[in-house]
C-alpha cells in the first residue's frame, strides 16, 4: 500500500509520536548546525539540513554515556544500574547514509564475542523512519561505498519530502505496525511518478566514481607506503572528521568520582588524538600524524572490511565539509586507487 | 597579480634552496576554501594560491615541521603569530622565513552561505564582488559585506617582520571602530555573558579544532589530556565545557594575534573570538602590549614590572 502524508498534517503526526515513543531527530542548534537530539515539541523538528553535523548514530551511542554509577554502602561499595531504556524509540529523519552506518556499527556491538547491552537496547526499541535525499549535496559519494541517496535497507518507514506531502512507505515489521496511523492517506498514482522522479533526479546526482571497490587488497600492500608520509601533513589531529563520522565508534572509558560516589561514563574517543593510542608506560605505538591518520583509513577501508565484510564509509561527506584544512577522503582514495588526484583538483565537487 | 609574484618568489626560495618547504594555500576540491599545500620542488610553487578564502593560520604548522628550513605564507595576523612564537624561543634553530602578503581581509564562508537558498558550487572574487553559482542561482555579491568579524577589525594587515613582502604596504585602519563581537558581549549584563558564552559553548564536541587550528597552542600535553593529575572529566558536563573554553581563552592572553582560526575550524559554528579578543583589548590597555607587533617586547604575562598594575591585588 502506497500512503502519504500531508505536510499541514507533519505536526499532529509528531505530536503522537512524542506522547507514544521517546523521538529522536535532526533539530537546529543554531542557525545551519542540525544534530539528531530527543524533541520534545514538534517545531524542534528540522528535516531540511541534507547534512546534520553530527550523525544519527548518537540515538544509539551517545557521545557521553553513563553506564553505571557508584557509592559507599555501608563498609562496602555498591553499584546502580544506569538508566534503562524503557520507552521505545523513533528515530526519525535520518538520512540513508546514516542508517547504513547504524547497520555498520551494529555488527561491532553486537558481534559474536560480545554485546554491548547500552547500544542493543536502544537499537531494538528503535523504529526508524527513513528520510530520503532529493537533494545531496557535492560531498556526497553514498552510491561509491555501497548505498544511494534512496537507499532504504535499515529504514523500517521511509519518507519522501514530495513537497506538500510525504511520500510513506512501511518496510519491514516495525513499519507496517504504523498502517493504521490516521495521519497516513493512501497516496496517488501522480505521487508515485514524483517519488521516481525526485529518486532518479538525486541519484544522477551523487558521485558514484570514488573508488572504493577493491581498496582493502590495494591497502594491504601499503602498509610502509611513502604515501602515509605525504598524506598526513596538513591534518592538524583534531577530532572533528572522526566525531562527525556516522561510522566512527571509538569510546573512551573514565571513572568519574568524588569522595566515594562515582559513575562510569564512556564518551567518544578519535584514532586522531596522540593520547589515543598512549600505553601506561609512556610508549606510544603512533607517535605522529602519519601513523594516526594510517589507523583512521586503515580501519574504515582495511580492517572493517577484513573483520566485517564491507568498508566502515557510507559516503556522507562529513568529514570533508567540516574538516578545518579540507583533507578530502575521496582524495586519499584516489590517490590510493594509483588514480592520480588531478581530476578532483580546482573543481567543485 | 599578487598570486603571480608569490608563486614567483616561493620558486626561487626553493630553487635557491633557501628553505627546504613552502608552506602555503592552494585552491582544492570545496568552493569558499582553499587548503594548506607543501611545496619542496620549485616547479610546485605553481599550485600556490591567493585569494580571500586563505583562512588558515599556517603557523600552526610551524611546530610540526620544526627540523626543516620552512618559508612560510602568512598574512599579517599569521606574521604576528610568529613573532609571537619566537618570543617565546620556539625556533632557536630554523626560525621560519616569511612570505608576507598584504592581506586584503578574508571572506567569511559561512556568512555567505546563509545568503543564499541552496548548495553552493562555485564562487570567485571579481574585484569588490563575489560571484557565487549553485546549481538554480547565480548572485554576485559585495565582498566587504561577507568578511569575518576578526577580518573587519583588523588593522594590521600588511606583515611585520617580513623576509618578502608581497603587496604594497596599506594603511593600518580597520573597517569598524570595535570588534563587532566584542562589542556585542561588552553590551550585555554579566548574567547575559554568562548565558550566551554557555549557549555557545554547549555546542562543543571537545574535538579540539579549535585548539589544533592555532599556532599558539603547542603545549607538549594540553591540561585536558593530562590525566595524571585529571584536571577535567572527558564528557560534556557544562562545567566541563566550561572550564575547557575559559582555560584555552585564558592561556591565549598577550599570546593571540586575533586570527580567528580556531572560530572559522569549529565545525559546530562556537563564537570564540569574543573572548580572545577582549583579552587582548586588556592586555593593550593595561601593559599597552599588542601580540606580535613589537618583536623585541617581553610577553606582559611572563614577566614582572614593578611598575605593572596591581588594582586587582585587594
């Protein structure tokens, strides 16, 4: 069944979801900078950033998470469970690039030899309502690593912005259970030939030549490359192109305490940073840029793909628009690839 | 014309062999951008660029490349970070050769992006404008309205201590009598300043651009990654944030060039030239020091005069 939804409707739709589910999506900080947040009043809600600065990966994985807390009890200690998640979740409005990463750092969480309880538990409580991408930008490379701008594997709803209404589609379980929504009408035959349009119009769109295909067996002939000496130099090591990753999932943990109560809380960490990968004993096995910046393309297109079956990219182009000194992935791919840079060099894209 | 004669004397510099590394801008794959280069063959002078969009402060740069002989672009805030640097005996044995380039005021991106409905794809500069195209428009706009507030007053524009010098000398004026986002704060109650630096600063993702982005923070361990003893938790506490954000202002004071860097490498869009940039109004009032002017003049801050002000002693 093809249904819409009416945009004079988009309000009352979200005040349901608000009373039924805790709801996470893009809302605007400031002027331009979107993150996916939980709403509490459906104006917070803002579907029209094709980028938000940080990813929808922080519904599952929180920049900063406790995950238990501590005290003196009696002449011992006790511990207290964090907060469960007791609500079930939406996430709504995250792109198809975003919910392929989810998908990606799914297989690290919950993998064979262990599950990570913080991030399966949200992840089940989740409904996702895809959102799909009319108009990418020229950062973006999702048809290279896999996906599309209308990719809808991960997305148990899938929206399209048709302009007065939102194209609706239920995919999987999860989504049909929503059938019934009384916001949801059934769509025309002339929506239908819009959604191909727009769908058509967005994929021509979007850069499909970044060479990705093959790139783990090329790397794994690199490792001594003199091309590491190079392709670090203008990298400053901060952390902006690793937080901003959909597909990034370094976490840190640290006891916070004082006296004797305390919590332990996980928080994002980057491969960037010296301190990173800093052993007790002062020795540090990436003592510069060039082995930091090895780790970051060496794990998403060398040892994610080896350990995982596919490159931990989805082509979102974040870390090239909000990297202070423009390091262009696409770049340090083509040069990888023995393609020479050229073709990228001066032009918009 | 400017871009000629840089490229021109970064190629004899490098043939002459009178530096081992050039390190400047070159034009690169965003629109409103350009990126930091590496050149170490004369024939790679030809990749150099000069326009408005040379936002980075290449000093930064300088503590990384400290073994090398380097000739370095820089504009006249980038020029005052060196000295600054030298002052504080960064670079006892290659102190870097600069390629001064009067600078022009840089564009401020961001600003031209909320002027316009759509991605843009390609901009240039003709003259006083700024031609901007995205895929269903094309508008041309004044460049002097788009430049960054640090850019707006500046006044010195034209390099100190400058080994070549590129452009004519121009006169030390700025486009507005105070720094238009200082002035803003100072016009606020001291619970408004307190509001607004925490709305600000609740953006952060303690991804420290901010701090890699500038040449004066070159701190073997930055007191935030020091954990022994732990100055500060890693999360994003508002207290943490806070102190983050009070202490990289503070250690900046009688140091910063007023660049604006670290505003333009924040990814989440934080305003923190406020705050820097009164410290230096302070630090010129008080000691009647600006950073990076007089190269022989001891930093205020690391030295004692007994002659120094001592009001806030009560």
């Amino acid at each position: 069944m093809k249904l819409k939804l009416d945009k004079k409707d988009v309000e009352n739709f979200l005040k349901g979801l608000i009373e039924g589910y805790d709801l996470y999506a893009p809302a605007q900080l400031t002027e331009g900078v979107s993150v996916f947040k939980k709403i509490d009043r459906p104006e917070e809600v803002n579907l029209t950033q094709p980028v938000t600065q940080k990813p929808a990966k922080e519904a599952f994985f929180p920049q900063s998470e406790v995950m238990f807390r501590y005290e003196e009890a009696g002449n011992r200690g006790q511990v207290i469970s964090a907060e469960q998640t007791k609500r079930d979740r939406i996430l709504l409005g995250a792109r198809p690039c975003d919910i392929e990463a989810i998908s990606i750092i799914e297989k690290v969480f919950t993998g064979e030899d262990y599950t990570d309880v913080y991030f399966l538990e949200k992840r089940k409580k989740t409904t996702i309502i895809g959102l799909g991408c009319n108009h990418p930008l020229s950062t973006c490379f999702c048809s290279s690593t896999g996906g599309g701008p209308f990719h809808r594997a991960g997305s148990d709803l899938f929206f399209t912005d048709l302009g007065e209404a939102y194209f609706v589609e239920l995919l999987t379980e999860k989504g049909t259970a929503f059938r019934e929504n009384k916001f949801f009408k059934e769509a025309d035959p002339k929506d239908l030939a819009l959604l191909k349009e727009l769908e058509d119009k967005a994929f021509q769109k979007v850069d499909g030549s970044v060479p990705v295909e093959g790139i783990e067996k090329r790397l794994d002939l690199m490792i001594e490359s003199p091309f590491w000496d190079s392709i670090h130099e203008k990298c400053i090591g901060c952390g902006v192109c690793t937080f901003l990753c959909p597909t990034c999932h370094c976490f840190d943990m640290t006891d916070e305490a004082v006296n004797l109560k305390g919590q332990r809380v996980r928080n994002w960490d980057s491969c960037l940073f010296p301190i990173y990968s800093l052993e007790t004993s002062g020795h540090n096995p990436r003592p510069t840029g060039r082995e930091r910046t090895r780790q970051r393309l060496m794990h998403k297109f060398n040892y994610f793909p080896k350990n995982f079956g596919r490159v931990a990219c989805v082509g979102c182009g974040r870390c090239i628009l909000y990297c202070p000194v423009q390091f262009d992935i696409r770049e340090a791919l083509l040069y990888a690839s023995a393609r020479r840079a050229k073709g990228l060099k001066g032009k918009s894209r | 014309m400017i871009q000629q004669k840089l490229r021109e004397k970064a190629k004899e510099l490098l043939a002459k062999k009178e530096v081992d590394l050039v390190i400047g801008f070159s034009d690169w794959t965003l629109p409103l951008r350009t990126t930091p280069v590496f050149i170490r063959t004369p024939e790679g002078a030809e990749r150099l660029v000069w326009n408005s969009f040379c936002e980075n402060n290449l000093a930064a740069y300088l503590h990384k490349f400290s073994r090398l002989k380097v000739g370095l672009v820089v504009k006249g805030c980038d020029a005052r970070s060196v000295i600054a640097l030298n002052l504080e005996k960064r670079f006892p044995n290659h102190p870097p050769l600069l390629i001064g380039v009067v600078c022009q005021r840089l564009v401020d991106r961001k600003k031209v992006k909320k002027a316009v409905k759509g991605e843009i794809l390609h901009a240039v500069e003709q003259g006083d404008l700024l031609l901007v195209k995205g895929e269903n428009f094309e508008v041309s706009l004044k460049r002097d309205d788009f430049l960054y507030s640090s850019c707006r007053s500046c006044i010195h524009r034209t390099p100190h201590q400058a080994h070549i010098l590129i452009g004519d000398p121009v006169e030390e004026v700025s486009l507005v009598e105070a720094h238009p986002d200082v002035d803003e704060f100072e016009r606020k109650s001291s619970e408004e300043r307190w509001k607004f630096f925490e709305k600000e600063t609740s953006r952060c993702l303690r991804c420290y651009a901010c701090r890699e982005a500038c040449p004066m923070c070159y701190c073997g361990e930055c007191f935030v990654d020091n954990s022994r003893p732990k100055w500060i938790e890693k999360s994003l506490s508002p207290s943490d944030l806070a102190f983050y954000h009070i202490v990289r202002a503070y250690h900046q004071t009688g140091r910063c060039s007023g660049c604006g860097a670290c505003e333009r490498a924040c990814p989440m869009d934080i305003r923190l030239t406020y705050l820097t940039q009164k410290l230096n109004q302070e630090v010129k009032d008080l000691y009647g020091f600006e950073t990076g002017i007089q190269p022989e003049a001891a930093p205020p801050l690391s030295t004692f005069d007994p002659e120094d002000h001592q009001e806030f002693i009560k």
